[in-house]
C-alpha cells in the first residue's frame, strides 16, 4: 500500500500490517500510546473487523481495510461529520480507479456498487487526556473504511458486490487506497473541521441512493418506519416522510425498495 501524492504532501502518514485484529483497533492502541495523525493504518487481512454496532465485517485478503486517525478540530460534536468525508472521498476514488459500475452512498454509512453493499464507514471518537484542567479532554477520530475489491460475503439479507464483478477494470485494494488517500486529503480540506460541513453534505447529497424513493427504517430500539427519503438535514440526520408526517432520525439501519425487491427476486 502506498499514500497518493496529495496525502504525502498534506503530511498524511502510513503503517501497513499483514493482519491485524482490526485496523479501528490498532489505531486506538496507537492513540492510546500518543499517536495523533493523520495516519492511515492498513491491514491485508483482519481477523476481528467490526462494522456498525459491532457487527462482524468479513475481512479476507484481497478486499481494503484502512482506518484513519485524525485530530486536527477542536469540537467534539463534529466528528461524526467525518464519516460523511469518507464517504464522499471514497466515491470519488471509486469513480476515479474503476472503468465501470454504478457507486452510491446509503445513509449512514455504506458504499454500494449498482444498487449492493460494496463497503461501510465505521467512525469512532477516542477521548485523550490533555493534562490540561481547563479543558481536560480532547477527540480523536478514527474512520475505518472497508470496500469488497476482490471478495463480497454471501448469505446476507441484502445483496452485496465485489469490485471484482466489474471484471479487468476492477482496481485492486492497493490502487483505490492510493487514490482514497488523496481523495479524503481533499474531502478534509473542504470540511475544515466542520466549518464546511454544508459543502460536503451537498456533495454527499449528489452521490446518495434512494433520493426522494421509498425506504423503510429499523431504529435501535426496534421501531420500523416506512416513507420517502427527503434528505439529510444540515447536522447529516436522515429525513423520512410517512404517512404519519416527516421524522427525523438519528440513527437507524436503512433498506431501500430496490435492494429489498432484488433480495426477493434472487431468492425465488
């Protein structure tokens, strides 16, 4: 694996491993010793990788696994405007390193390749004594990001694709992580520690799936609303028109009618 030419030059770093637990792990170990970023830390293979409300993430050799630390804002409200970066840096690496395919972003945070699960977004805030009594605590952030390039999981309740699908213009997970460097090089320009944020939710906004289409909500607590996906309001919570009026969603996993109807289809 290798840092694009923007990265390096933003002073973005890089440490690869062969495996590891989970690349979200090993950076809040680095954290925990004083590391701040921004670093990439890179894994071949994970053999504990964990999606959204530690959920297992299948994490075999050939398929990208890349988390970042990063440090460099000051409120820790906006840090989870950082997985809406990722996910507009990792679009465009996409669109930049493939010759082919459909790619679109699923509210929170997954990357779908022609309507399937391609890839996910799991960003977590570390607190970091500063010694400081006057504000004894300060956020880092790491983002993990992990995209199927050369294998996808089987026996899920929704369709998921590889990269590999698309056939010779498939990148490998070594080139669309060179290009995903330079990409959130980018992307963290424009939020500039959430002072930009409305720019990015716009660009997310262009790259989303479901737009104005039917979609159905499972909230945590078991709670499941149909309607319209009408947009994501400017703090990036996803709005939902029903037949009981608009609602506003924090959180909450989110299944789109073709997803759903192409899951029925491939099963009969």
């Amino acid at each position: 694996m290798l840092l694009g030419s923007l990265a390096r030059a933003r002073g973005f770093r890089l440490v690869a491993f062969g495996e590891v637990d989970s690349t979200n792990e090993e950076a809040k170990r680095l954290i925990a010793s004083g590391e701040r970023g921004p670093l990439w830390v890179v894994a071949d293979r994970q053999t504990a990788g964990r999606g959204r409300l530690g959920r297992d993430w299948v994490s075999p050799s050939g398929n990208l696994h890349a988390s970042l630390i990063f440090s460099d804002f000051d409120a820790p409200a906006v840090a989870p405007q950082l997985g809406f970066a990722a996910g507009v840096a990792a679009i465009n690496a996409l669109k930049k390193t493939a010759s082919a395919g459909r790619f679109s972003l699923k509210w929170p945070n997954d990357l779908l390749l022609d309507g399937a699960k391609l890839g996910g977004i799991l960003s977590e805030g570390v607190s970091v004594a500063t010694g400081d009594a006057r504000a004894p605590y300060r956020i880092s952030a790491v983002v993990g990001i992990g995209v199927n390039c050369a294998h996808a999981p089987a026996d899920l309740p929704y369709p998921a694709k590889a990269l590999g699908a698309l056939g010779a213009g498939a990148p490998s997970a070594a080139l669309l992580f060179e290009a995903l460097s330079d990409a959130m090089a980018e992307t963290l320009d424009i939020w500039a520690g959430g002072a930009g944020f409305q720019r990015l939710r716009e660009l997310w906004l262009a790259e989303a799936a479901g737009m104005g289409e039917p979609i159905t909500v499972t909230l945590s607590q078991g709670e499941t609303l149909k309607g319209r996906f009408e947009a994501v309001d400017p703090s990036g919570r996803l709005i939902i028109v029903s037949q009981e009026g608009r609602r506003v969603i924090d959180a909450g996993d989110v299944y789109l009618a073709h997803a759903a109807r192409r899951v029925s289809e491939e099963g009969s």
